[in-house]
C-alpha cells in the first residue's frame, strides 16, 4: 500500500472507524489467514501537497462541476 498524503492534509478528511492507513494496515496484518501489507508513506508527498493545495474544496463542497485545466 502507497500513499503520498496523509489524511489531515484533506481539509475534508474524516477518518473511517478513527483510524488512518497505517493502523488500518495493522489490523489487516493481524488477521492469521490474511495476506500481509507493507505500507509504504508519504511516497511523492511533496507533489501531493501541492495538488491538494490547488484543488478547489470550497466549490468541491457545492457539488457544483469542477473545470479541469486545459
């Protein structure tokens, strides 16, 4: 499992059962009959942050369409 962001950095976030990526990958390693999940954070977060930063969450929260750059 990868992931650039971390969830506070979503203005929106919520966290699903209170927990972020890394515990949920935890949990899932525990399980005895399950395949195993190496997480891997914060790959390219540089760029995310910049991403997240640029997208328009007000308007996100509207549901008005969002105009993609041409």
């Amino acid at each position: 499992m990868v992931f650039a962001a971390r969830g506070m950095d979503v203005p929106t976030y919520k966290p699903l059962l209170g927990a972020d990526l890394t515990e949920a990958a935890a949990w899932v390693n525990a399980q005895p009959d399950w395949s195993k999940l190496q997480v891997v954070g914060d790959f390219m977060r540089d760029r995310a942050l910049r991403i997240i930063a640029a997208f328009p969450w007000a308007q996100a929260r509207t549901r008005t369409a969002v105009e993609g750059s041409s």
